[in-house]
C-alpha cells in the first residue's frame, strides 16, 4: 500500500477478527514510526505494549466515567467533554448513564493495546501562558502516534486514537507504573479489522483550507 493510499483509508477500527498481530510486524511498524518528528528532536514520548488481558480490563474501567460522561453530554445536545462550553449536567445524571459494551470492548478485544505517554519535562508548550487549553505540547506526541497508525493500516491491522481512560491519569500511572511527571496521551487498541474500509467521508480541501486569512477565500487546486 502506497502512501497516498494508506493516509486516504486509514480509519477507526474498533472491531476486531481475533486474528493475532505477531510482536515481530508490531516491531515493524514502531521501528518506521519512531522517525515522527517532535520539538527540539527531544524525542520524549514512550510507549506502553499491553497484551495482559486482565491490566487492559482494569484500563476499560478507567474509561467508564468518562464514557459517562461523554455520552450524557451527546444525549443532551451538548459538546461532550468541551473546553469553552460547561456542562449543564449534574454528577447524578452523568453517573446515571449506562455505557454499552461497544464503546469500552475495544481495550480488552483488541490484540494489543498502546499507551503513549509523554515525558513534560522535554516539551516545549508555547500555549502555556495562553487563556485556553494547552495544545501544542501535543505536537511532539501525535505524530508518533499517527505514524502507528498508518503503519498498522499498510500492514492490514488498525486501530484507533482513544483518550477516555487518560481523563484517570493518576490511576494509570499507577497501574502501569507510569513516572511522575509523565502525561497520557492516547490509548491505541491494534488488531485486524472486522472490515476494513476504504471510503472515508472527509471535509473537502475546498471546505478547510483558506487563502491568506480565516476569512479568506477557499483554496482550490
């Protein structure tokens, strides 16, 4: 699979066939991700191979309450988990709302689970000062995890970026004996997809690229 083809098709697989994903490809692909650029080339993200089921059932309850609240938010109409609207919704309600099995099976039917993790002392976070959420640490991080991606697609596995159980960082830390001072940044399932999907819907160029301002006209080829 060529490049072009891999970055059009590589998709959120979140179900899997049980087919087993050999640590030798899984090697593979992290050996050609591990060259994803990072601020200052300070390289300071580190990621933790998980195939134990019952440490990856323990991650799943992590992420219940922040599937909770995830999905009470969509149910209200509002932005699940926003930074500049609040929720309306009180700790009862969110607590009250049942997650289904699909949206935590990922972390236990997966054949692996990865968890990028990033050393704080090694980004540089020009945002910091800012009157917002921090994103740009992130730079240093996503890249690395994208490249996995696009790896695990052109091997014919998949996955997807999930972030739920992170949102219990300090219990994380201590199940998998993550240093302090070391943030969590994406939690990847890998396995073969059940089906895998070549056509993915996708704002046009056209719709997000604009010429010269954010008011400008819209960049056609």
């Amino acid at each position: 699979m060529d490049l072009d083809q891999a970055m059009r098709t590589t998709f959120a697989a979140r179900q899997y066939t049980g087919d087993p994903l050999p640590d030798a490809l899984l090697y593979r692909i992290l050996d050609a991700a591990r060259f994803a650029p990072s601020g200052g080339n300070r390289q300071g993200t580190r990621v933790i191979l998980i195939r134990d089921r019952a440490t990856r059932a323990e991650i799943a309850r992590l992420a219940e309450p922040a599937a909770k609240r995830y999905l009470a938010q969509l149910d209200a109409g509002e932005a699940p988990w926003n930074t500049v609207v609040p929720s309306a919704l009180s700790p009862e309600q969110i607590a009250a709302t049942p997650v289904p099995g699909w949206l935590l099976a990922p972390y236990t039917e997966a054949e692996v689970l990865l968890v990028f993790v990033v050393d704080l002392h090694t980004l540089a976070a020009m945002d910091q000062e800012l009157d917002r959420i921090g994103l740009i640490g992130g730079a240093s991080v996503y890249p690395f995890v994208w490249n996995v991606l696009l790896g695990a697609r052109a091997a014919g596995f998949g996955g997807t970026i999930t972030t739920l159980p992170a949102a219990q960082e300090p219990a994380l830390q201590r199940l998998l004996r993550i240093p302090q001072h070391h943030a969590v940044c994406a939690l990847v399932p890998l396995g073969k997809p059940v089906r895998q999907l070549t056509r993915l819907k996708r704002l046009s160029v056209e719709q997000l690229a604009l010429r010269e301002t954010f008011d400008g006209p819209a960049f056609t080829g």
